[in-house]
C-alpha cells in the first residue's frame, strides 16, 4: 500500500471512529441524562424509557454500534486490498 493509500485508509478510519462514537455519546448523554425527564413520560416493560436508556439502551446501542464497526472496517480493507481471509 502506498504512502498515499494507508492516509486514505486511516482517515476513513477515524472518519467511521468518530462518527461511531458521536453515535453512542449522543444516545448515552443525551437520551439518558438530557433526555431523561422527557422520556420517563414513556414506558419499556414497565419501567420509564429515560430509566430504559440509562440503564440498558446506551449498552445496548454500544454493542449494535461494534458490530457496524466492524462491517464498516471489513468493507474499508477488502476496498484497499488488506482484508485477512
């Protein structure tokens, strides 16, 4: 890979990594704790939507958001030809 190529990779890299992250501190800040009031008015089996989201939908979000990562990853090196087989 050239010099050219591997600054490619890795800024899509960062580009996926901070988009992701964004992602999850939006949904763990902001649904579960700037949100919250406003949600508790809905309810999750039983218990309020902000308790929900602060409790087990951020945690949830995190794992969805792993696995995108790791298909987005998978699809950025098979288009720069380092995919491990």
């Amino acid at each position: 890979m050239t010099p050219e190529q591997q600054a490619a990779y890795w800024r899509q890299n960062l580009v996926y990594i901070g988009v992701l992250l964004a992602i999850w501190a939006a949904v763990s800040y902001g649904a579960a704790i700037l949100l919250a009031g406003a949600l508790d008015r809905l309810q999750v089996l039983g218990f309020p939507l902000g308790f929900w989201f602060a409790t087990q939908g951020s945690i949830l979000v995190f794992v969805v958001l792993v696995f995108v990562y790791v298909k987005l990853m998978n699809d950025l090196d098979r288009k720069f030809g380092v995919y491990e087989r």
